[in-house]
C-alpha cells in the first residue's frame, strides 16, 4: 500500500531528511567509521553528525538551507541599490 503526499510535486522525504540527504549521510557515516577504525581522527564523524543535523527538513525547510540563503545574501551575490529623491 502506497500512500500519496498531499503535494504531488513534493520532494521524497524519509523521516525528517530528503533521501538525498539520507544517501549523503550514509556515505558520510561509513566513511567516517572506516577513518575512526584507522585511527585516522573524528572530525569526520564529527562533521557527519554535524550536517545530519543541519539538513532535518521542519516545515519544508532546513537550518542549512537557511545558512546557505544567509551565506547568499551576504557574501556572495551582489546586492542593488537604488536611491531617488521623493518629488
């Protein structure tokens, strides 16, 4: 049995992630353990964790998704301004 999402056109989600999200932190985490087995470090594990955390969609919406408007926004495009005297 195959229940529909309300919005047809919605991105596929499992949980509280999009399933690419899913797929990237999959790989991430086996990467990281294999590193952690080498005794390699744990910032892999770390960073995994880290981006599993940014990416839980609430709403539609995700921490990182917003860092990356706010990234946009400030740093990396330009912003316009046009200023003109009131009549």
């Amino acid at each position: 049995m195959y229940i529909y999402p309300e919005n047809l056109k919605a991105k596929p989600m499992l949980w509280l992630w999009l399933l690419r999200d899913i797929a990237i932190i999959g790989v991430a985490a086996l990467i990281s353990v294999m590193a952690l087995v080498q005794g390699v470090s744990m910032a892999p594990l770390v960073g995994t964790v880290l981006y599993a955390f940014l990416s839980i969609q609430v709403d539609g919406s995700s921490i990182l998704d917003f860092l990356r408007r706010a990234a946009c926004f400030l740093f990396l495009q330009q912003q316009k301004y046009e200023w003109r005297l009131e009549p």
